[in-house]
C-alpha cells in the first residue's frame, strides 16, 4: 500500500529531527515504534479473528452436511431393514403354511404309518416269516425315562433294533 524507498525514509527522519529537536527524538521513536507494534498486533488480531470465524462457518456447514448424510443413511438403512423384515415375514409366513399343509397331510397319514412302522417281521427258527405288533410307546427299562427319541420327534418312526428290520411306509 505504501511504498516507502531509503531516501524517502532519510528525509523523514531529517525532517523529523528538525520539528522535535535532538532531545525529544528517541522519545517520540521510542513511542512511535509501540504505537506501530501495537497498530500490528491488532491488525495480526483482527485477521485471526476473521479467519475463525471464516473456519467456524465452515465446520457449521461441514457439520450440517454430515447430519444429514447420517440422516439420510439411516433412513435408507431403516426401509432396507424394513423391507427385509417384510420379506422374512412372508418367507415365515410361507413356512409356516407348509409346515401346516405337511402337518395335515402327515396327521391324516399317521395312523397307518404308526401301525406299519410298529408291526416288525420276525425271523423264526424255522425259516417262516411272521409278523409281531411292538407297543407304540414301550414302558422303560430299567428307570429309563420314557422320553420319545429325536428320530420319534421328526417323524421317522421308531429306530429298528439290530436284529430287526422296520417296513418302509
């Protein structure tokens, strides 16, 4: 802004030395350099504070757009989950009907497929086939609990004995 050369400078300390006098001079140097220090903290000051303020708007902004990115991400994460959800629903839902059909279809079928798989050949002596009948639910042995087997549980019927072979239903 100002452009101030050497000789510039020299005439105004020579001016200078003539209106304050010799004795005054350092004084008022002396006072004119604080003033000049003091001039540049607070421009140095004014500065700073303006390029705070200048960051701090852009952290707000900053901060504003990655609310609502977050926001946006969760909501698309919440209709993908919901969506999900609505699927496992209806994939449920669809099991459970079959489940129901099998059900029927399975209750409709069990007494003949209980009285085949409970009706063993056995193999006599003699070579002549014959057919025994098994209880359906034998009594325990021995303080055995009389809890079904898991192959009971899944309907495949009781589990032949070694020597013994169930009919197919």
């Amino acid at each position: 802004m100002f452009d101030f050369g050497f000789s510039e400078l020299i005439v105004i300390a020579v001016v200078m030395l003539i209106v304050v006098g010799p004795e005054r001079l350092p004084k008022v140097a002396r006072t004119a350099g604080h003033l000049l220090g003091r001039l540049q903290r607070y421009v140095t000051d004014v500065k700073s504070d303006i390029q705070r303020e200048m960051q701090l708007e852009d952290l707000k902004k900053l901060q504003q757009q990655v609310e609502q990115q977050a926001r946006e991400l969760e909501s698309s994460v919440r209709s993908q989950m919901n969506s999900v959800e609505a699927d496992l629903g209806k994939t449920a839902a669809e099991v459970q009907s079959s489940v129901a059909i099998a059900a029927n279809e399975s209750s409709a079928a069990a007494p003949v497929a209980v009285e085949q798989a409970t009706t063993v050949p056995l193999a006599p002596a003699g070579g002549a086939s014959e057919t025994a009948a098994l209880p359906a639910n034998p009594a325990p042995v021995d303080g055995a609990s009389a809890e079904p087997s898991p192959q009971l549980e899944l309907g495949l019927g009781p589990a032949p004995s070694p020597g013994q072979t169930a009919e197919k239903v």
